[in-house]
C-alpha cells in the first residue's frame, strides 16, 4: 500500500501524536484516581516514584513512535519490526479488517499499548494492602475494557463491513436488540426462545416430595436394578438455580450420580420475593440443608446418607452439618465439597466488591428485609470476566446485529436468582468479611456455636485451577479445617466448566495428591496429571460408602407423597 493509504501521511503522524498525548492525559488522571482509592480516599505522598514513572512514561513514549512507525511500513510493503499482539483467548480483534486496514490496524494496537502502559501505571501507584491494590486492578481492567475501539461503532471496522453488507439491516437489527433488552433488564446471552426447563433442560426423571417456604425436595428416579442404601442428597448454591447440574443428559452431573446406583435427592431453592426477604442465613441452614438431610433419611429408612455441596450450597452444607455436630447429631457418612469455600482469606475479585463500607450500605437497605436483586448478582458475575460476557454481547448483538446462538449453559447464567437481604447481609459479614466460618465456635448458627474441626466423616474435595470465584489454593485450606480424612482433587478450567466435565467425553484433566499436609503450590507440585473427568475418580471414592446394595424404590413413601414430577415449580420461577 502506498503512503495515501493512509489519507495523509503527516495527517497520519499526527493522529499518532495526538494518541499518545491522549494516553498519556487519561494514564495521569487515572494515576490520581487510583493513588485515591488506593489508600482509603486520601492522596498518598509521594504518589509515585518518580524515576520509575518517568522511564515507564519514556519507554510508552517510544512504543507508541515505533507502532505508528512500524505500521506505516507495513502498509507500505516494507518489513514491520514492532507490532503489539492481544493476550491469548482474546478474540475482539481477530477479524482480518483489524489489520489489513492501516487505520484500524494502528488503532487496535495503540490501544493495548495504552492498556499495558495503564496496567503498568497501577504497579507504581502506592497502595494500602494488597486488597487495595487488588481492586485498582480490577477498576483499571474495567475501564480498559470499557473503552476498547470494539465496541464503539465509530471504531469498529466489522460494525461498518456487516452494515454495507446487510445494506443498513444489521444496523436496524442491533437497534431492535437493544430495545428488546432493555425491556428486559439484562443483555441476552443466548437465544433463550429455544430453552425450556422441564422440557428439554432439567429433564432427568424424578418427583419433588417435600417442599417448604424456602426449598422443594427432589427425589429422582432410579437407573439402575440396585441402588446403595445410603442415598445422595445435594445441596446446590442458592445464588443461581440447580439444573447446571442437570442441563442436557448428556452433560448431567445429576444422571450421572443415579447412574451410579445413587439414590439421589436435591434441593431446589425458591427464587424468593418480597414475601421473603426476612429469611436469614439460619432459616437457610435450618429449612435448607438440615430438612432436607432429615427428609431424606425418613424417605429411605436410614441413620445416615452421604451429602454433597456446589459452592456456596457447600458451604451452607458444611455450616448445617457443624450445627447438627453441635446439638450432638451426626447425619451424615460422607461429605463432597465442589468449588466450595470455608476459609475466605483470599475469595478473588468477588471480595474486591465487599468491603466495610458497601457492607454497612447493604445493612442499612435491606439487612432487616428486602431482597438483593438478581440483576445486581449477575452483574457482578458477568464483570468479572467483561469481555467475555458483557462486551462481546455488545458488540455482537447491537454492532452488528447478531442473534445470540443458543446454548443451554448460557441460558442458565441468564437465569439468575435474589436473595434475602438479611441472608446476604450475614453471610457477606460474617464469612467473606470477617472470616469467622474457619475459627471454631466463633460463629453461632441455628443458636448453637459450630466448631468445622469436629466434622470427622470422610471428604471428597473438588476444586478447579482457573477458578476466578473459588480459587484453588483457597479452596484447598479446607483440608486444615476439616477434621476428617481428606481427599483433594484439582480440576481443569473454571468454576462451572471444571466441575460440569462429563466422564463420557473424556476431556481435560485432573489432578491427584494423597498427600494433603503440604501447602497447595507444593500439593500441585508432587501432584499426578490424570486425563479426563474427575467425575469417575469421585464415583470410585464414593461407592465405598455407599452402602449395602438393594433393590430401587419410587421417589417418595407414605408420608412424603409425590407433590408434582421434577423438576419442579420453584426452579421455573424467575427473578422479576
């Protein structure tokens, strides 16, 4: 390409300049921003070193010379020596007008350059903890993210093909989209007209046989001629609904467990409204997980089942079982933790957002009532990770006018739940806060102190190793709580992925380590990488303590009678 390629070629070097002024600009008020935040609101002294900022504002200086330097070359034939690549997984600028149109091309990568350059400019900027640090982190991220050429149709090349493609269609198209979602509050993820629980998600056979103001009891039916005495009961988190366990059944941890020859029982828990927006963490464990242990064993004549928790429904678990152990019950043979926290000293970014003076806000609106909205729980979750679930529905659904594909995992991230004020309150004070779930007899709970330690059944733990809600090393403190033997199993992938890995597909990985007395970077270094699911490792585990085998029985018996099929009408009800 020759030099009118680009418009101008002095026109050219001057939007360069004008780039790098701005970055520059935005870099140093973000710099004061961030020394604020930082340290409690009050600017620090000194701000910065000021050798090192000057040669990181140097060294930006020249990254930025030689990115339009080597861009004009590029487009003019000649070789590039200098070009700024995105980080790995990052697909905003992977279509071909990114880089075969020099405008563009410049502007993609002057923009992870200013990124970087920002990213570096928190390193130097003082912090109060690591806490602090943490959540400058977290804002520079947001802000970068926000203000990616991508999303912007001014400065999207794909925004412009599509339109002149679709004669002005996708324009119209994306209009519309954003219309729709704002009449439902929330960017739509997946094509959600496709999707139906109870019809072709959340299918496996089964009958809701107990329920509550808080939760349905779900007893599903046998798959195979002998079960273990011993039935399953799963508590899943009550922050978003039960079927990620159960979406397709090809890829349900929930058939899997009956396919073991596991009676099986799970808690559905209510998306509540108003009318119960007074419940606390208590009535949790009490109507919850204690109930549905209690139901359980009735239903299926024994002193003991085995239990399992998913996240937070694990840590409820985990606390209902400390009760129980309290009051001198012990229901339980076994206990399975998955991505589950009990020691919250290093909870990831979601404690970036729980801090004294947010949790004093909740308190004050909603900790004696009211609900914490779902829509303020999935944004959270979504930004977490912005790129992939916010900004790239942006600019797919209103850029360029793209309806969302359908996938069922989607369609249950859309599907969030609220939750009860005074339940939120506690258990963000009480545990992501002050920490207090790992102490013994700190915590009083159903009005009894709970003391973890005490909880000597055998432990299956499950964590993943991209976890960005659970991380592992956090996860795997457990094993100095419990009083139990322990066994730790690290998966592969995140939170939901790592767990919701099907044995019949054999993907990824795990790994093994008996020995759980070392800390965890030395647990993973003498760890054994086994191929595939953990989901076999688990079973294996688990038949054990499964019981003597015999013969299935339907869901339900005479005192607790089939109310309706699974999956139940709890789970159908949306957050409004």
């Amino acid at each position: 390409m020759t030099q009118q390629g680009f418009g101008n070629h002095d026109a050219f070097m001057g939007s360069a300049t004008q780039f790098l002024q701005v970055g520059q600009n935005m870099a140093k008020q973000f710099m004061d921003f961030l020394a604020k935040s930082g340290n409690g609101g009050a600017p620090a002294a000194p701000v910065v070193d000021p050798q090192a900022l000057t040669a990181l504002q140097k060294q930006f200086a020249d990254q930025q010379m030689s990115l339009w330097q080597s861009v004009l070359a590029k487009h003019q034939g000649k070789p590039s020596e200098f070009t700024v690549a995105a980080e790995s997984g990052d697909r905003r600028f992977s279509a071909p007008e990114w880089r075969d149109n020099p405008i563009y091309d410049y502007l993609h990568q002057a923009y992870l350059l200013n990124t970087r350059y920002i990213r570096d400019l928190v390193e130097l900027a003082p912090a109060a903890d690591e806490k602090a640090r943490n959540r400058m982190r977290f804002v520079a991220r947001q802000i970068a993210d926000a203000m990616a050429p991508s999303n912007f149709a001014a400065t999207n090349p794909e925004f412009v093909r599509i339109a002149l493609e679709t004669k002005g269609q996708s324009i119209t198209d994306g209009i519309n989209n954003m219309l729709k979602d704002f009449e439902k509050g929330r960017i739509s993820m997946t094509d959600e007209s496709v999707f139906e629980v109870g019809r072709n998600i959340a299918t496996t056979e089964g009958a809701v046989v107990f329920e509550n103001e808080l939760m349905q009891l779900i007893q599903y039916a046998p798959l195979t001629p002998k079960v273990g005495s011993r039935p399953l009961v799963v508590i899943p988190p009550c922050i978003n609904k039960f079927y990620i366990m159960d979406l397709q059944p090809d890829n349900s941890l929930i058939r899997f467990m009956i396919e073991q020859g596991n009676t099986v029982f799970l808690v559905s828990w209510r998306n509540p409204k108003e009318q119960q927006g007074h419940l606390t963490w208590h009535d949790y464990l009490e109507h919850g997980p204690i109930t549905a242990l209690n139901v359980a064993r009735e239903i299926t004549r024994v002193k003991q089942v085995n239990a399992l928790g998913f996240c937070v429904g694990g840590t409820m678990l985990t606390s209902a079982l400390g009760v129980l152990k309290a009051r001198g019950e012990s229901p339980v043979a076994s206990l399975t933790l998955l991505t589950t926290l009990l020691d919250f000293s290093d909870t990831g970014e979601i404690g970036l957002f729980i801090d004294e003076h947010g949790l004093m806000a909740r308190e004050t609106t909603i900790g004696q009532g009211g609900l914490l909205p779902a829509r303020d729980l999935q944004n959270t979750f979504s930004f977490l990770r912005a790129n992939d679930l916010v900004w790239n529905y942006v600019t797919g659904n209103y850029l360029k006018g793209q309806k969302p594909q359908a996938f069922d995992l989607l369609y249950w991230n859309s599907d969030s739940t609220n939750l009860p004020g005074p339940f939120a309150c506690w258990y963000m004070r009480n545990l992501y806060h002050d920490n207090s779930l790992r102490v013994a007899d700190k915590l009083e709970m159903c009005g009894v102190r709970v003391d973890l330690g005490k909880l000597d059944v055998p432990v299956y733990l499950l964590a993943t190793r991209e976890d960005h809600i659970v991380p592992w090393q956090s996860a795997y403190q457990s094993t100095r709580i419990l009083g139990g033997p322990i066994r730790f199993v690290l998966g592969a992938s995140g939170h939901i992925a790592g767990v919701i890995n099907p044995a019949s597909k054999n993907k990824r990985s795990y790994w093994v380590n008996d020995d759980v007395t070392t800390e965890a970077e030395a647990w993973l270094e003498g760890a054994e990488e086994r191929k595939g699911s953990w989901w076999n490792d688990w079973a294996a585990w688990l038949k054990p303590l499964a019981g003597d085998q015999r013969a299935p029985r339907k869901p339900g018996n005479v005192k607790y009678k089939p109310i309706e099929p699974a999956p139940g009408r709890y789970v159908k009800e949306r957050a409004v």
